[in-house]
C-alpha cells in the first residue's frame, strides 16, 4: 500500500493542451486529462489516435510538439536528462510487444530493474524475481528460457512481472490484451485488478478490449479527431451522445460487452 | 524546477532490533529501496536463544512484495533453526501481501541452471556442428540448382533486385575501394623501392607492383572489402526480415526466398567483384608508378614500357578469374548466416560478424588453394 504522500491531492499525471504534429500529420491537437492516484485509468479510441503516442508522452519517450506532461509533477520530457532516477524507479511499462531484452533469460530480464536500481543481495532478487514470475502466472521452468523461446502470451507476462518488479507506484500497460486468448486476457485483468487491490497501484493502460475496459477501467478517456471526446466511466460514456463516442461504444462489440458487463 | 511532492524514495528507513525478552522488533517502511540496508541490519541482529519468538510489526509503515519477501524469508529461516515465530500487529493491508508472498512461496524456486558434463558437452558440440554442416550443405546445393535454373530459365531473374544490388555493392564501392587498392599500391612500391635501390636495380619495381597486385592483392583487399561491407549486410538483411517473419510471408506467397534474396545478391556481387577487381588494378598500379617516379627516378613511359614485357597477361587473367569465385563465396556465406538467425537481435549482431570472420576466411583458404593448383600447371 503506498503512503499518503504530503501532495496528495497533486493528480499523478497531468496532460494539459498537448499538440503533436509528426510532419504534416497532427496527432493530437488538444489534449488535457489528469489521472488520480489508485485508479485504473484507461485511454481508448480508433485506430492511429495517438493512444500510444500520448503514452510515449506521459512516459517522457516522446516530446510533444507543445504542451505539458506532467508526471509526478515532473515535466515528462525532462526525465530523460537523468536527474530523476527516483522518478524512474517509480513507474513501470508493459510495451506492446513485450520488449524483453533478446539476450538475457525471462528470470535475467525480470530481475534486471532489481539489479540496476537496487543493491539487493543475489538471493533476495532471487526470489522477489521467483515470487513475480509466479504470480504473473507463469511456469517456474519457463525462468531459464530465452524470450524467443517463450510464447507471445508468455512473452507479455514476462513483460508485466518486469514491470511490475520494483512494486511501482504506476503502471503502464500498452494494450496489455491485444492478441491473447480470452481465457488469459481475462486473467491479465484479474491480474491488474489484484495488483491494485494489494499494492494500491495506479494503472494506465492503452487499450481496445471492450471487455477489459467495463470488466477493470475506473475512468476511461476516449481520444478521436486529435482531441478527448470524453472523460468518464464505461456507464456515463455509453450514454454519451457524441457520435463518435456512441459508434466506438455501441459497435456489436461494444454492445455485446455491454450487455455482459454493463447491466451488471 | 517543478515543485514536487516528497517522493515516497525518501521515505523513513526499515530497522529492525530485539526488543526485549523474545521479541523482535520490526520498524519502519519495507520497501524495496531499503531493503538492501535492512539485510545488512537483519545480518547483524544478536537472536535471542529463546525457542520462541514474537516479531512486533506494530511500527511497519509500509511494505510492498519486496519487504515481504524479506519477512518471509526471515520466518522461514527462524523456523528452519526450530524457533516458533509469530508476526504480531501486522497492519491488514501488509498482511495480505505477506499472505501472497507466502501462498505463492511453494510454487516458485526457479529451477537451478546446472552445468552439463564434459560428455554431455561434446556431444552437444559434436550435434551442433553436424547439424549446422548438413545446412550449410544444404543451402549451398539448394542456392546452386537455384542459380542453374535461373540461368537456364533468365525471366525468373529479379533484374530490378539484380541492378540496385550492383549499385549499393558495385557502384557504391567504388571510392573505398579505389583509395585503398591507390594507397596499396603506394605501399608495396615505397617498401620495394628501399631494397631496389641498394642493387641499382629500380626498374624491377614494376615487377613487383604489377604482378603483385594483379594477380594476389587486388582481387584479395576487393573480397576482404566486400565481405565486409556487403556480405554483413547480406546476414543482416535477411536475418532481420527472418526476425521480423518476413521471411515466412515469401515463403506462404508461393515465392521462393532463394530466387528472392539470394540470387540477385550473388549474381550482382559475382558480376561486381571482377569489375571492382580491374578498378583497383588501375588504381593500385597508378600508385606504384606515382612512388616510382618519385623515388626511383622510373618515369611514367619507362614504366608503361617494362609493364608490357615484365607482367604478362596471365596474372591479369588469373586475378581477374579468381574474383567470381570470391565474390560467390562472400555472398553465398552471407546469405547462409542471415538464414541461420533464429532468435532475437542478439543473434542478428552474432551471425553477422561470423558471416565476415567466415567469408574472408574462406576467400583466403580458396586464394591459397589456387596457388597450390596454380604451381602445378606451372602458371
């Protein structure tokens, strides 16, 4: 459980009037939110909105043409300067891909945040690695394999116990369920959810899965035409009247979720 | 500049002390940036020699899994020394990682990575080079019936593939290779010209530039360029179109990755190299004859002049002839080792250096054979 910390009431990331441009094209023309601690937040919208952009952003990957990232209160951009480590410490990101490092075994790749950051002893970084490869669900033996020889499900849990490892007090997760099997995406969920429940954890998550979102979001700020076209829960956003809004929710799929999530 | 709020890294450290008869007393935050000084303290703590023991967790402000996994592991170990120990005031929400931590203790240990023996590492060798010879064989018969139809058949040759491969690997070599075969030529005519002159015989140094570098060290510094500009390319190329399943989606379009990739590189470098090669015998002669009239007083016609009787058109041919040959080695082990890339990124760094450090090995051994079988004809 994180502290109450004396800036509480300072939201954990703050996006005010972003603009991002990528040569002729403009990603996003005017973005603001503000995410609270120990919620799962959750940013959606079509295809090529700048869902991951604006996480690259918060991230400090990633400067906005103008604009202000805040996280922690730190301008985002300025992270990579390097003299804020302690900042770094207190996050982590789940990348699409899993962005395992290709040479360093699933158990080297989970402990490395350990290694770098901390001066654990060998044994203790043993098995706080031990305990989150277990509790992301995987197979003790899997510890020793490369990541690839390790199966795209697999690959993305790996990928959460790394980021996960050093009990951040946010996470990142970009599109955490894309391209798993049901059974396992719901699991992700269970996953994130228990995480929160037990360490009070902040999630920020990109995603398209409708179920994810009603089953885990708290708030879900729906990004489209380089803007936020709304702010809220599943509940409020469904009734929304924004057209773009009401064709992303109440697609077949969307209503398909809804009427298993939503009545509920 | 911004204002920040304390950030929870500056938190109070963990302590721990014996508290008493039988008590252990456990303070502060147990997270994981103080854990490192909270084993050194734990190392330190003088344990009572009571079979019981009580650990106050009362004063435990915060704790995340890394702090429990540290708590775990010091119950367990009192428990292994055959104390009772009970953890006592424990805040609920601390308790419920410590519950985790514990619940999944069973279930994890990862697997202790043993050494295989001496005889279970030799055959490992012995499999893997096997195997890797009966591919590499393998390749070489698939990539040379490939190449035999294509000639036979010439409308299933790539020709845009074919002409970008002789710019980026002809074209584009050119003022690297041309300033280094110069520069060679510079070299070998300087250090002759030293022992020349002690026997009054300066005229000979057109012997020892021309047949030199027509015949051994043109094509020779052509290949070892060329491996290692292009044939790392060639690995790096297909091992990450392998990597990224590029590969794989040739190969379901009904298209074969040899005729693809393959033939276009060799014919280009095949077609490049003994051009390269003629490129570089200019460049490097024209060096020689710069240090010659430079230091040994053999103007540019003597030196045309003795060029026409001392070299004769052989070592030329036979320079010249051996470039093809090098040219299909460098591309062909390129290639191989691009097909070879199983994994990741690393092994995209790994066989790319070993396709250069094999190819020019491989240029070389072939060279050396040729002078064998070259003496013996008596050429």
């Amino acid at each position: 459980m994180t502290p109450t910390l004396a800036g509480v009431e300072t939201p954990i990331i703050e996006v005010s009037h972003v603009f991002t441009r990528f040569g002729e094209t403009v990603v996003h023309k005017d973005v603001s939110l503000t995410v609270r601690r120990g919620e799962v937040f959750a940013i959606a919208g079509g295809n090529g909105c700048g869902k991951s952009t604006l996480m690259r952003e918060i991230v400090g990957l990633q400067e906005p043409t103008s604009g202000v990232v805040r996280l922690f209160g730190i301008e985002s951009w300025q992270l990579r300067e390097g003299r804020h480590h302690e900042v770094h410490r207190r996050f982590g990101v789940m990348f699409q891909q899993g962005a395992l490092f290709s040479s360093l075994t699933l158990a080297e790749n989970v402990a490395a945040p350990l290694k770098e950051h901390t001066r654990l002893s060998p044994d203790v970084i043993r098995d706080i690695v031990a305990l989150k490869i277990a509790s992301v669900g995987l197979p003790a033996d899997s510890a020793a394999k490369y990541p690839n020889e390790l199966s795209g499900g697999m690959r993305r849990r790996a990928a959460l116990a790394r980021a996960i490892v050093m009990d951040p007090e946010l996470l990142f997760l970009d599109e955490p369920t894309a391209g798993l099997d049901p059974m396992i995406a719901a699991g992700f969920d269970e996953l994130v959810l228990q995480l929160k429940a037990l360490l009070g954890l902040t999630v920020v998550m990109v995603t398209h899965d409708l179920d994810s979102l009603w089953r885990i979001a708290d708030r879900v700020a729906v990004l489209g035409d380089g803007t936020v076209l709304g702010i809220g829960t599943m509940r409020e956003l469904s009734r929304s009247d924004d057209p773009l809004i009401r064709e992303y929710f109440h697609g077949p799929r969307g209503r398909a979720a809804e009427g298993q999530h939503g009545s509920t | 500049m911004a204002v920040t709020s304390k950030p929870s890294w500056t938190r109070p450290e963990a302590k721990v002390g014996i508290g008493g008869a039988g008590v252990l007393r456990c303070e502060g935050s147990w997270t994981i940036p103080n854990l490192s000084a909270l084993s050194r303290a734990l190392a330190g703590v003088q344990w009572p020699r009571t079979p019981k023991l009580a650990c106050d967790a009362t004063q435990i402000t915060a704790m995340d899994t890394g702090g429990a996994v540290v708590l775990h592991r010091l119950v367990m170990q009192l428990r292994r020394e055959g104390r009772q120990v009970t953890i006592e005031g424990l805040r609920p929400e601390f308790a419920e990682i410590l519950r985790m931590v514990s619940s999944n203790w069973n279930r994890i240990g990862l697997p202790a990575t043993t050494r295989p023996g001496w005889a279970e590492q030799v055959d490992q060798a012995v499999s893997k080079w096997t195997k890797q010879a009966v591919s590499a064989l393998g390749f070489i018969g698939e990539s040379t019936v490939g190449i035999w139809r294509s000639l036979n058949a010439p409308s299933g040759i790539r020709w845009r593939a074919l002409l970008r491969g002789l710019e980026l690997d002809g074209f584009n070599a050119l003022p690297i290779t041309g300033l280094l075969s110069f520069l060679i030529g510079v070299v070998i005519a300087y250090q002759g010209a030293e022992q020349l002159r002690k026997f009054g015989t300066n005229i000979f140094v057109v012997d020892l530039v021309g047949i030199s570098l027509l015949r051994e060290i043109s094509p020779l510094i052509v290949a070892i360029l060329i491996a290692g500009r292009s044939g790392s390319a060639y690995a790096a190329e297909i091992g990450t179109m392998k990597v990224t399943e590029e590969l794989d989606a040739v190969q379901t379009l009904g298209l074969s990755p040899v005729q693809l990739l393959v033939l276009p590189r060799v014919l280009a470098l095949v077609i490049a190299l003994p051009l390269l090669t003629v490129y570089a015998d200019g460049l490097g002669v024209f060096g020689g004859m710069l240090i010659a009239s430079n230091q040994l007083n053999v103007s540019f016609t003597e030196f045309v002049d003795r060029f026409e009787e001392a070299v004769a058109l052989r070592h030329f041919l036979i320079g010249i002839g051996k470039a093809p040959f090098f040219a299909f080695i460098i591309a062909l082990v390129g290639c191989y080792q691009g097909f070879q890339i199983r994994g990741g990124v690393d092994d995209v760094g790994r066989h790319t250096t070993t396709s250069v450090v094999q190819s020019i090995f491989l240029v070389i051994v072939f060279d050396a054979w040729c002078s064998i079988v070259l003496s013996w004809w008596e050429l």
